[in-house]
C-alpha cells in the first residue's frame, strides 16, 4: 500500500491520460491542471485532481470521457473527489461556446474541406452544393464555387484558389478549437507554441 501511495502522489497527466487511453487530451488537461490545479490538489489531493483535469480535457476535446468507476478501478479513488475537482478546475476556467456554436462552426469547416477537394480534383464544387447540407452550412463558398460570372458586370469571377480555402479552413479549426476549450484554455494551449 505505501507503494501505491507513493504512486498516487506522483500520479501525472501524461501517465493518468495513458492509462485511460485518451492521450489525445493530455495537452489540454496538462493546460487545466497548470492554470488552477493548486487550489484543486491542496482541496481534493493531487490524484483527483489529475484526473479531474483529464476528465475536463476529454470533454472539451473530441476524446471519449472515460466512466468513474474506471478511474476508480483504474486508480482507486473516489469518484466523487474526481468529480469535485473536476467541477473546481471548471470555475477557474472560461466555458467553451455552446453546442449549437459549435456544431455551425463544424459543419462550415466540413463544408469548406468538401469544397477543397473538389477545387483540387480540378471541377468546381458549385454543382454538387446546392440543396446540400453543406451549401446551407457555407453559402458563401457556395456562390464563391458556384459562379464564375458576374452578373452584375458580365465579368468572369476568379472562383476559389486552393491556397486561399487551405488558409481559411486553418481560420475554421482555429475558431473551432476555441469554440470547445474556451479562450482561457485556448490561450495557455495556443500561446505557448
């Protein structure tokens, strides 16, 4: 037992988030857990604490959140400690944008990849958008794919350069991932690469 102890008071977000299996969320708990997990480990104990920031990160992410009762067999501990410092490093942080937000945001980004591709297969995307989920998700890549004729002025209309809708579809998982971790996890994630 002292050896688990030992273990537990060690425990990191990279060992916890391998052991679960979600290391995907590492970065975004690791961010968590620097910005208040102070006040969280000296309230509920460096173990719950880790996990509590795993289990934010997961949320936030598009990372499986994985069940209390695996992180109590996985690490016996209390599910309720976890679920209290979960809910105390929540507080400390700015929420991400509501679901509907983000779900816009996704399908635009969708929508802008998909006219990517046809762009770069050499056709223009316009044909195959209309009445689609996605010409209703972008409309304005829809008429910019669209038309390749003015006809306001009867001049022909450059259409979408690949280079320009890589860089926008960059801006959309950009806007996206600020969408989910709120600009306070985002800041502490972005601003330090």
């Amino acid at each position: 037992m002292g050896q688990r102890h030992l273990d537990d008071a060690e425990l990191t977000i990279d060992c916890a988030a391998h052991r679960l299996e979600v290391e995907p969320a590492a970065e975004i708990a690791r961010a968590a857990f620097e910005h208040a997990g102070e006040l969280a480990v000296l309230e509920y104990g460096r173990p719950a604490t880790v996990l509590g920031a795993v289990r934010l990160a997961c949320r936030r992410t598009d990372v499986t959140e994985p069940a209390l009762e695996r992180l109590e067999d996985a690490f016996d501990i209390a599910p309720d400690r976890v679920v209290a410092a979960d809910e105390l490093l929540t507080q400390y942080l700015t929420p991400p944008a509501d679901d509907a937000e983000i779900r816009s945001l996704r399908r635009t980004l969708i929508a802008a990849q998909e006219v990517l591709a046809a762009v770069e297969r050499g056709r223009g995307a316009g044909p195959e958008l209309p009445g689609s989920h996605l010409a209703d998700a972008a409309p304005f890549l829809l008429a910019r794919a669209s038309s390749h004729l003015d006809s306001r002025t009867d001049r022909e209309f450059p259409g979408l350069e690949a280079a320009a809708l890589r860089d926008h579809i960059e801006r959309l998982e950009a806007d996206l991932e600020l969408a989910r971790l709120g600009t306070e996890l985002y800041a502490r994630v972005y601003d330090e690469h």
